[in-house]
C-alpha cells in the first residue's frame, strides 16, 4: 500500500478568496496540490500550470455519484 504525506499552508490571516494549499505526496513523490477556496476546490497535478476545477456543488455532486462510504 503507498504511504501518502500531506503538507499544507494556510494564510495567516483570514483574507477574502485566499485559497488553502495541500501538496500530496505519494511514496515521497508529489502527486500534485489540492487547492481549497470559499467558491470552490481544485486539483493542479505535478508539472502542470494549471488544474481541474470544481465548483462546492459540482464537487458535492462528484463526491456522492462517484465517492465510497
């Protein structure tokens, strides 16, 4: 099974449209970073400039169509 790390910054103060950044490693190698706003949530794989985007709802939606109990 891979061992995954998770790493993440946060902004130090509370700031409109800031997002929150989790980089995600898998087996010591960076699989890419989650990025999380207010609006919505999106997924930037390494050595790419730009993501997948998805708004709360459409991520609602994903998560109970495709997501496990």
């Amino acid at each position: 099974m891979a061992k995954h790390d998770i790493y993440f910054t946060m902004p130090q103060k509370i700031v409109l449209n800031k997002d929150v950044e989790f980089e995600i490693y898998s087996n010591e190698v960076k699989s890419g970073t989650l990025k999380i706003s207010k609006g919505s949530i999106k997924w930037v794989p390494v050595n790419r400039s730009y993501g997948h985007h998805l708004s709360w709802e459409e991520f609602d939606e994903l998560m109970q169509k495709e997501g496990q109990r």
